[in-house]
C-alpha cells in the first residue's frame, strides 16, 4: 500500500538580501556579495564545513582507490591508472547531481517521489531475474556491475518516508493509517533486497527507517508490535532454512570463534587485522601497502578499504577519516535541526543517519567488532552507485540548507533553533513537529 504524499509545493522566489540585514547574513555564516549574481545564490546555499568535509572523504577516497588498484589495474588494463578513471568518472556525475540537487528545492520531491518508488522497486524485481552473477549466490547488480538497486533503494526510501511522514503527521499514531502502510513499503524494499540477498543493507534501510518513524512521534505500542512483528519474521525464516541466511551463519560463527582466537577468525578479518598491524600510529605511506598485493585481502578497494587506508596512513589517519564522519554528522543533525518544515528536518535526519551508519558499520567490521560485510565505507570505496547515491544525499542536505536560509534572509531574521519540547511525552515528536506550518512562500 503505498500512499500518495501532498502534492502541493512552494517553490522559492528569488531572495534579495537586504543591507539591514548584515548581522543576520554574519550569524548565519554567509559572506557579503554585493552583486546580484550566481555567486551570491552559491555562497548563500552552501554549508561550507559539510561541503568541506565531503570533498575531503571525496579526496582521500580517490587517492585510496588508485593506492589500492595500481597492481590490479595495471594487469588487467595495461595501465595503473585505468579504475581510478572509472572512480573519477563516477565522482563527475555524482558531483554534478549534487550540485542540481542543491539548487532544486526538496519539497519538489513531493511531486516525483512516487515515479522514483516505483522505478526503484521495478529495478529491484529485475535484479533477481537478469542481475549479475558478480558473487556467489547472490544478485545485486544490472549491466555488469554498473547499477546496484540496493544502494540507490536507500536514499529513495529515506525522501519517500521523510515526504511521507511529513505529509502524515497526523496520523503516525494510528496503526491502520500509520504504521501499517510504514510497514508495507520498508517491508516491500526490504524484502526485495532481503531475496538477493544483501542483509546488511536491508538491516541499514530498516535501522534508518525505524529511526525516522520513531522521531516522528511513534508511540510505544507501535514499537513494541514492530519489535514482536520483526521477531515472528526472523524466527519464520529461520525455520524455513533461507538460503539467504546460511552464509550470515557462517560469518556469524567465524565472528564468535574469532574474538577467542586470530586463527579461527575468517580469511577477510585476519587481513584486515594484518593491515592494521602494518600500519601501525604512522602507517606505511601512501601507496606502500603490502596487503593489497597478491590477493591477500580480497576487495581492497571496496569494501576493506578502510584496512588498506589505515595501512597506509596508520591509526592516525583513520582516526582523521573517523572524526571527518564525526563532523558530517554534526552538520547534517544541525540542518534536520534549523530546518523550516518537517520534511527537510526528516529528510536530513535519515540522510544522515544512512550516511553514517554506513560508515559506522564498514570501519566496525575492519575492526572486527561486527561479522564481515558487504557494506562499502561512503564517499571512499570503490563503486558508481555507492559515490553517486552519497553524493546525491550531500546535495538533497545542502537542498534544506539553502530553503532555510534563503527563507529567513527573506523575512529578515537569522535562523531559529528548533525550541523542542523536552517533556517525557513530546521531546521524540517535537523534532519534525517544529515545522509543521506552511512556508510564507506563495506561487
């Protein structure tokens, strides 16, 4: 059941900065262009430390990608350079639709989000009857690896619950206009990922999906029965012997074994963990790692990147790579925060927080406090999807960032923190609530 958000959309007009608004321009951090030019539009649009941040994870990723594959490159291509010309390729187009993001107003997805669902899902259905057989048992890519549904089901899911919810709002509480059609379309894509199989990215949409509807004010009843619905779904299909789990049962079991022992540790984690040796505080320097070389640590430029990183660069530059997350999500939580509706406090919410648990799960498998998985680290690992659906989401944020300031240059007054009820009862339901009224704009 899939429900049609409001259609309605305020487009901005053309903001002019008035002169007796200097100290709100210098409180919200936006330099003084007299003219009335593009430049103007650009400075006012940007979060320069988000923006800052991302083309930093853009810049150490390129260099770790070309670090990773020169070998590899050189004996499939000829030349040392040729997948870091993939990788270059795929960072043009995502920037460029980063950049058309950020100029095109957000709540214009109110309108498009639906075409977008539903070509997701029609992509997903095809990935399991023409996907590639890239890995064993499993489908999750069309035209030789080019396009992987999964990872552009995320972001499409995160705008269409955010469009949703926001859209909603009145109704969240009710289990038949509220949390069933919820459950309907996270247990539509979810399921269609969950048949390829890919568990941890289902288990990111589901953590990403659960956090939104809780913020936007689920009451605990919802939980509880969410909760007791997942576990009659987990313990179905354990009993009917998925295929689809029997490899997580095995990663799990090396998981287990390995915390006593390095030896009974799978292949994967016990090179990482070599790597990580190797590295060292300092690392071994840039292009000198020793694991990518012969196979030892298989996908070295996808998703045990972070080893090779930290071989290189040592504990100190991956702790540098940790804390540039740290920032993203403090500026991406700080946009949810100021924004001026609830759909662009929802929708940089689940952006970020689909951001940075992909991070989180990536560096904490590399460190062998979760099972091995398939989830490459963002904005760093090798890929066309991953790069170009991340950088998509940095676009969509920066997207709220420029309605909000445009918005409260226009009436003159810098922009308000949100002024959360923090009550037992309200704190959850009052961070999209704030925004709940209409924007002054008018066609």
């Amino acid at each position: 059941m899939i429900l049609n958000p409001d259609s309605y959309i305020h487009m901005p007009e053309e903001s002019v900065i008035q002169q007796g608004n200097t100290q709100n321009q210098l409180r919200l951090g936006i330099p003084r262009v007299r003219s009335n030019s593009l430049l103007r539009q650009l400075l006012m649009a940007m979060d320069i430390p988000l923006l800052v941040v991302t083309a930093t994870l853009l810049i150490i990723g390129l260099m770790m990608v070309y670090s990773a594959t020169l070998d590899w490159s050189y004996q499939l291509f000829g030349s040392v350079g040729s997948i870091l010309k993939q990788q270059l390729r795929n960072a043009a187009i995502g920037s460029m639709i980063l950049f058309a993001f950020t100029f095109m107003d957000y709540r214009i997805w109110k309108k498009w989000i639906i075409p977008a669902l539903i070509l997701t899902i029609a992509l997903l259905v095809m990935v399991l009857f023409y996907g590639d057989d890239t890995l064993i048992n499993a489908r999750r890519s069309l035209i030789g690896g080019s396009i992987q549904p999964g990872e552009v089901a995320q972001l499409v899911t995160v705008v269409y619950l955010a469009t949703w919810l926001s859209t909603n709002h009145g109704r969240i509480r009710s289990i038949t206009l509220g949390l069933l059609p919820y459950l309907a379309i996270v247990g539509i894509i979810a399921g269609l990922i969950f048949l390829q199989p890919d568990l941890t990215t289902v288990a990111i949409i589901i953590s990403v999906s659960f956090a939104m509807f809780f913020l936007s004010g689920a009451t605990m009843k919802q939980l509880f029965l969410m909760l007791v619905l997942g576990l009659i779904i987990l313990a179905l299909i354990l009993v009917s012997g998925s295929d689809a789990l029997s490899y997580v049962g095995e990663r799990v079991d090396h998981f287990v074994r390995g915390l006593d022992s390095l030896s009974a540790a799978d292949y994967h984690s016990r090179q990482a963990r070599i790597a990580f040796r190797n590295g060292g505080m300092l690392g071994l320097g840039i292009g000198n790692s020793l694991q990518k070389f012969a196979g030892r640590l298989p996908a070295p430029h996808t998703d045990y990147i972070f080893a090779i990183l930290v071989e290189e660069l040592g504990v100190v530059g991956g702790m540098a790579v940790i804390g540039l997350y740290i920032v993203f999500a403090y500026r991406g939580y700080l946009i949810a925060l100021r924004a001026k509706d609830s759909l662009g406090s929802l929708l940089a919410i689940g952006i970020t927080t689909m951001v940075i648990t992909q991070a989180m799960v990536n560096i904490a498998v590399m460190a062998s406090l979760l099972p091995a998985s398939g989830v490459p680290l963002p904005f760093i690992s090798y890929g066309g999807s991953s790069l170009v659906t991340m950088l998509s989401s940095v676009g969509l944020l920066l997207s709220v960032n420029r309605v909000n300031v445009v918005e409260a240059t226009r009436r003159g007054r810098s922009i308000d923190f949100a002024h959360h009820d923090r009550s037992r009862r309200n704190w959850r339901s009052s961070i999209p609530r704030f925004g709940h009224r209409r924007s002054a704009y008018r066609p």
